[in-house]
C-alpha cells in the first residue's frame, strides 16, 4: 500500500469517526434486518430518537445498546417478534414519544429498566415469556406519578396472572393503571 492510500484511509477512518460522533438518530436503523441474528452496538450514549430501529427485524439478542439520551422510541421494537434479549439497562427517563415500542415482541423474555425511568405507558401485552426478573425490572422502571396524571402498565394476561399482590400494590401506588 502506498504512503497516499494508506493517508487517504487514515483520514477516511477520522472522518468517519468524526460523523459517527455527531449522529443522534438510528430512526429505522435495522428496520427489517434479518440477520444478524445478535446486534453489538457501539456508542449509542448521544442518540435522541430510536423510533423504528428495530421494527419489522429478526434480531433475537441486542447488546451494548444505552438509551439514556433516549427522547424517542416510538414503535422501536414493534413487531421483533423474534427478540428474546436486551442485554443492556434501558433508560426510558428523557421520552417525549414512547407509542408501543414493545407490541408484537412475542419472544421476550430478559429485559432491564433503569429503576424510575419510565414515565410513559409500557405496554407488553404481546409478551408472554417474560421472566419474573424482567417483569420486577420493568415494575422498578416504573416511576412515581404521584399527583401526575397516571399511565398504563399492560402485560400479558400470563404475565399479569403470576403477579404478586405485592407487585400490583407497588404499580397501583405509583399511580398507575394495570392491564392484563
């Protein structure tokens, strides 16, 4: 390799490096993915909107992927039904848009909350084999609305059944509404 291609690579990889330090969306991302199967993300720490990423995919396990600049999530994982795993804490605290980023994520199963960081309606009506760990994180993740207007919790109807009273307190005493 000559010295010019090597500098023109060089300060390909700089600029490529450069952009990707700037992009603050993966709107639609792997929208329709079939493969691979297992998704390693890199720095995702600055994207604002993830509406779309991973509509429509087969992606089964997704790590490294840090959603607290997270504004947008609209339909993010809808209709995976493939997904099983997300193998990273999700941070739901900065959303302005969260409409149904978990419908049709019929193979769910390992999914972690920042604890206090969902202020919108969670819906995982469609999410039957959610572990008990998931089901407790995603009850932490709930925050407290307490003099705030309340939001909707839904889960499977399997999912709701194997709650514990103790677990349906804790939801109804952060002021909100269970459906299963």
């Amino acid at each position: 390799m000559s010295l010019a291609t090597l500098k023109a690579k060089v300060e390909q990889l700089l600029n490529y490096a450069k952009t990707y330090k700037e992009i603050r969306t993966m709107q639609r991302a792997y929208y329709g993915v079939n493969e691979p199967k297992t998704i390693w993300l890199l720095d995702t720490s600055k994207i604002t909107d993830f509406s779309y990423c991973f509509m429509n995919s087969k992606v089964k396990d997704i790590y490294g992927l840090n959603t607290s600049s997270g504004e947008q999530f609209s339909f993010m994982f809808i209709y995976n039904d493939e997904l099983e795993s997300i193998h990273s804490v999700l941070d739901f605290s900065k959303a302005k848009n969260a409409t149904k980023p978990f419908n049709g994520c019929r193979s769910l199963k390992n999914i972690r909350f920042k604890p206090n960081s969902i202020f919108l309606n969670a819906m995982f009506a469609d999410s039957d084999k959610l572990t008990d760990e998931s089901t407790q994180s995603i009850i932490d993740g709930l925050a407290d609305l307490t003099g705030q207007a309340s939001q909707t919790l839904s889960l499977h109807k399997d999912v709701g059944a194997m709650l514990t009273d103790e677990q349906k307190a804790a939801i109804t005493a952060k002021n909100w509404n269970l459906v299963y």
